[in-house]
C-alpha cells in the first residue's frame, strides 16, 4: 500500500494572536478515593508539537504511576471520553492518597503547549464535572502565559488523509448499524444488538433496534494497511492522527417510513460509493430494491454485503447470492456480480471496482462470528479514491460553495454548520454569503474555524466534509438545504426551474397541479408541476421536459443538477435543465406569498 504524508501548514495556534495559558490545578478528594485499575491506554510518548532547538518551555514527561496528570486539552468530551477521564481522575486520586494534580495545556512529553482562553475555560468546565462525578474538591494553584519565540509564528501538523465516504443502504433488520458498529468499535456482536448501540442518535433507536436519523462513523487504516478504530483510539481526533486513510460511513435509514432522510443522505452527502447490505435469511425484501434503485439512479456506484451468514445454512447464502446477481444482471442495472471470497479476491475487486462502476463485488460475511469480515476490510483498505484527481483541481479552482446540511449550537463556541464543500477552499477566517433565506437574501458571516471528523484544520478542500464554526451568527437564519457561497459568486435563487425527467412509477396519470417533494442536492421542498411541455400528461417509464414551482421558499439550484422526486409510490428522476432566476426582492412575490 502506498506511504501517505503529513503537512505541515504555518500559522499561530492560538485563536487570536494573543499569549496561550498553562493551568495547575489539585484535585482533593472528599472522603478518600474509590479503588480502582489503572489508567487505560496511556501512551508513554507524548505528541511531539515542538523542537527544543527553539527551546520551548518542558515539564519533566508523565510518568504511569503518581498523582500528576497532563492533559492538553478537556473541550466538550464524548460520554464515553468523560468516563474514561473520571476513572484517570480515580486512579490520580488514589495514587496521591487523596489528592492529585493536574497540568492542562501540557502534552505528554512535557511540552507546554498552551491553550487559548475559551479552550481554557471549557476545560476547567470539564475537570469541575469530573471532580464533582468523584467527590472531589477543584482548586486552581497557578496560572502561566506559554509565549515563547514570538518572533515565529507556531506550526501545527494538519495530517492529510485520504477520505472516502460510504452510504450504507439496506432493508430494515438487514444488521447495517450492527456491522457499522463491529467495524469501527472493534468488538464482535452478541447476536443481540450490543454492537449497534454508540451508533444510535435517538431513545426511540434504541428502544426499536431501528435507525430513524443519519449518522456517522470513522474506521481508519495506518500507512501498514492495519485497522484504526475505537478499539485502540479514545476519541475520532486520535483515530485521524494514527491513520493515513479515513472511512466514513454514513449510516442511514433502512425503514420505509424515513426513506426521505435516506434520500437526503445519498442527494446531500456526496457518498462516493454505497455499501448495500442484504440479511442472507430474507434476500431481497423490503427497501431492498427501492435503495438499489436509488443508488442506480443517483449513479453511485455499490457493492453488496450479505450478512447474518452464521443464522443460515450454506444452501441458503447461495440462494440469496443467485438472486442478487441475477438482479444485477438485469435490463436495468447492467452490473457484474463479483463474489469476494478470498484475500485476493477483495485486493482484485477493489482495483476492478475503482476502474469500472460497473463491477459489483459481493461479500458474505458475520457481525456475530466474523466470518469475512476481514475481507471487507482488506477491500476498503485498498479501495482508492473514485474521483479523478484532474477532475478535482479544477474544482479546487472554482469559487468555494459550501452546502449545509446540518445546524448545531455548541456552548463556547456558538453556531456551527456541518456539510460539503462543493467546490474551491475553504479556510478559516473566510468571509462568505450563506443563502437563500425566505426573500431571497444572502447574508455576510465569517468561518471562525473548521473541523474534520472533530479534528481541527485550518484549510476546508472541494469534496470534503467539514464542520464550521461561525461564532455569534443567529442559528434562527440557518436552515438546511442553504448554500454558503464567496460573495464574488453572486449566486442566482430561483422558485421556478425546469428539468428533463423520467417517470419510474405512477399509479395512474402524472399531470399539472401534482405536487412532490423534490431532492436536488441538499436541497429538499416540496414543489408543485406547472408545465409538461409537449403532452397533457406522463405515464410510467415516459419522459418529459417539466416545469416545477417550490411552494414555501426559493432555493439555489444549478443547471445539470441531479434531481430526484417522489411522493408516496409516485417516483421519478431527472436533471435540471434550467432556472428562472429572480432577484431577492422578488421572491415572495414569485413564491405566490
């Protein structure tokens, strides 16, 4: 496998220009320390982030045993992460017979590395809760501004990995959350469920066993080829610094009931494959052929996964493997079924599959007894990139449009967008228009800072997937399906377009008046048929110019957009042809308002 690099990128690491801050803190124990293990996972060599030929200041390197703990930083811990902490804190505590110190903004090896002031007050915010999980008091002993060689500016490493998205599609109870959950946390399924559990966003998931939301998950592969997971990694940021290559999954809904959130994953999230799963006891059921549609459709191309192997008999895979490749054999899929058996099997599908969309590589594998889940692996280790590299400089060189898809408030740090960067950069402090609102404005905002995978990064690249922060900007203005674009763009909004589809299904005549929900990128409204130019009406499998009014807000839409439109069994697909663009003051009047 290829070696992949890091890059180093200048610039102060301190938000603001001004001195970072050290913090000595004792934490004291109430009524004596609870017993318990040792620190789990605690590396011995720290992250080296500086060079002592500047002569940075150092503190003496942790040691395993003791009552003094580094930490870098404590800013918005997961639950799992907070645990963790709290049983360090246990252990310190002990170890110190009741008392322990903490240094924050402190790397392992001693480095003091600094925070900025709202990284420091978040991670006090942290250490007070932990403290008050263990019955400990808090007490600040010192403070100290780390400003050392102000002359040059600080470097941090910003590590480039390859990135590749995948939507998991499939029936309900097809196991996708179940395999998602072995791969990236490294522990075999109970048979029950166990595995899917971190996945789930919502009570009702867990209490259903059933994904109503989309949501995300990381597995990383080292420059060895060896599996990077939360197994062995604490949190998602350290999961990005060990790895040279990231999967991300984009877990969605296999229930019929949500198929408009599966539709908004696959139209939205630019997924550069699917992984299509098929439970071997019911072969194809359910949303099964509605999801392979879909990703025919949007031309994403797929492979299969067959699991729950270990509930059947081998005659019974074989059954659901035949009817899968005599499904993707017909008229209208056209693939060649390649069933992955081996380790070069999986090392000669992913090169074939990388080459032609047209080759679907199939696996048959366990959550419960890992039967070929080690496959699947050696297939996304090697599985390349599906893009052209040509194909993505030229849209590096475009002016940047940013897509939101979700909208978040995160205390200290205000409101923050999450999506995909269309094209052009990205990179902290950018002034940008983010748009339409319901009249039709563009409003100025500024990106305070970026993250990857809750990894911080200080330049956002066309195809990535990133978080932004934008500060003090009111969330109430934000809604999905908005564009964030350079204000050089002067982007054009329009309620009115026109796109060349054709009609998959309809019970009966599709005329003017139908209303749909149409999904055009992340864009989703719902939009009534005003015109079908040459014919009254459209029957199944007919084509059409049509022409579509959005019923409650203008949107920024695009000529040769991919479209997709439905409504109940109603399904249709298509392209925009083209927009009547109109001015902001005059969107309401175009909305009908």
């Amino acid at each position: 496998m290829d070696s992949r690099v890091s890059e180093l990128f200048g610039g102060c690491c301190r938000p603001g220009g001004g001195p970072a801050v050290g913090g000595t803190l004792k934490a004291r124990g109430a009524g004596g320390s609870s017993s318990c293990g040792g620190p789990k996972g605690k590396k011995k060599n720290g992250r080296n982030r500086g060079s002592k030929a500047n002569n940075p200041p150092y503190l003496p390197p942790e040691a395993e045993d003791g009552n003094i703990e580094y930490k870098l930083k404590l800013v918005n811990p997961s639950q799992y992460r907070f645990e963790h902490l709290v049983t360090q804190m246990k252990w310190r505590l002990q170890e110190g017979r009741g008392e322990a110190v903490y240094q924050i903004g402190v790397e392992d090896n001693g480095l003091l590395v600094g925070l900025a002031e709202e990284e420091m007050r978040a991670s006090l915010k942290t250490l007070h809760r932990m403290a008050e999980k263990v019955g400990a008091d808090i007490t600040v002993l010192r403070e100290r501004e780390v400003d050392y060689d102000s002359d040059m500016p600080r470097k941090i490493t910003e590590v480039l990995f390859l990135d590749l998205r995948v939507a998991v599609l499939g029936n309900v109870d097809s196991g996708k959350s179940t395999l998602l959950g072995v791969l990236t946390q490294g522990e075999l399924d109970n048979g029950r469920g166990r595995a899917r559990l971190n996945l789930f966003r919502h009570l009702h998931e867990i209490q259903s066993g059933r994904t109503s939301s989309i949501s995300f998950e990381i597995l990383g592969f080292n420059s060895k080829g060896e599996v990077v997971n939360y197994s062995d990694s604490r949190t998602a940021e350290e999961i990005c610094e060990s790895s040279s290559k990231m999967i991300t999954f984009i877990d969605l809904a296999g229930h019929h009931k949500y198929l408009h959130t599966t539709i908004f994953g696959l139209t939205s999230y630019c997924p550069d494959c699917a992984l299509l799963l098929v439970s071997a006891n019911t072969g194809i059921a359910g949303t099964t052929r509605e999801h392979l549609g879909l990703a025919l459709a949007l031309k994403v191309p797929f492979f299969i996964v067959v699991s729950k192997v270990d509930l059947c008999a081998k005659t019974t895979v074989e059954r659901t493997v035949r009817q899968l490749e005599r499904v993707l054999k017909q008229p209208g899929c056209h693939k060649v079924p390649m069933l992955v058996i081996s380790e070069d099997d999986a090392v000669t599908a992913a090169q074939q599959f990388a080459q032609s969309p047209n080759v679907t590589p199939i696996f048959t594998l366990s959550s419960v007894s890992g039967e070929s889940l080690d496959l699947l692996k050696v297939f996304l280790n090697i599985l390349p990139p599906l893009t052209n590299s040509k194909e993505q400089e030229e849209l590096m060189q475009q002016l940047t449009e940013f897509q939101v898809d979700e909208i978040y408030t995160v205390p200290e740090v205000g409101t923050v967008v999450g999506g995909t960067l269309s094209s052009g950069i990205c990179r902290e402090g950018d002034q940008l228009v983010v748009g339409p609102t319901d009249d039709g404005c563009f409003l100025e905002l500024r990106v305070c800072s970026i993250q990857r995978n809750r990894s911080a990064c200080r330049v956002l690249r066309a195809g990535q997937a990133a978080t932004l922060a934008l500060g003090d900007f009111d969330r109430a203005l934000l809604r999905k399906g908005m564009v964030m674009v350079s204000p050089e763009m002067n982007p054009t909004i329009c309620s009115v377009f026109e796109a060349e589809i054709v009609l998959l299904f309809h019970a009966t005549t599709f005329r003017r008046g139908f209303q749909v929900t149409v999904h055009v990128g992340n864009v989703r409204q719902t939009a009534v048929v005003e015109k079908i130019h040459a014919k009254d009406k459209l029957r199944t499998g007919e084509k059409a110019v049509v022409r579509f009014r959005f019923l409650k807000h203008p949107e920024y839409l695009k000529v040769g957009a991919k479209l997709l439109f439905r409504e109940g069994v109603t399904k249709g697909i298509g392209h925009v042809t083209d927009v009547q663009a109109i001015a902001a003051g005059e969107a309401q009047a175009n909305m009908g308002f």
